[in-house]
C-alpha cells in the first residue's frame, strides 16, 4: 500500500515535533516547513538536524512569510490558524 505524504508546519513545536517523529517512523514520505531563524536557537537547529537525518525533507521559509501569516490570522481570523 502507497503511504500519503505528510507535510507538517510548525514541526518543531511542542506537538509538531512528535508527529514529525511518528510519521517518519511509519515510513510516510515528510515534509516539514520551517523558519529560516530556526537555527538561531541550539536546540532547534538540533530538532531540525535530527528531522533531516531520519528522512524527513525540509523546506525553509523566509521569516517575514511566518511574520505575515500570524498578522493574517490575527487580523481575519482565518480557521486554520
């Protein structure tokens, strides 16, 4: 059976981290989308290190994206925020 691919934003949050972890493991193909300034914190860095090297494939994304959907949630009240 074809696993779903999984993509997860907000990976290396106090949930996120988990379910990054969870689905590799279940040998669902990952995506994780995160924040440039990741590094900028150790232990993110490491977080996002340890999601590379178990398989999971990452996409960075400027800080001012992450920046403009906290306003547009803030603002409208979007329901996925």
């Amino acid at each position: 059976m074809e696993k779903s691919r999984i993509l997860i934003i907000g990976g290396t949050g106090h949930i996120g981290k988990h379910i990054v972890t969870a689905s590799v493991r279940l040998g669902h193909p990952t995506v994780v989308l995160t924040r440039d300034s990741a590094p900028s914190d150790p232990a993110k860095a490491q977080l996002i290190k340890s999601f590379a090297d178990s398989g999971a494939a990452l996409i960075k994304v400027p800080v001012i994206i992450s920046i403009l959907y906290v306003l547009l949630c803030t603002i409208f009240s979007f329901p996925v925020c």
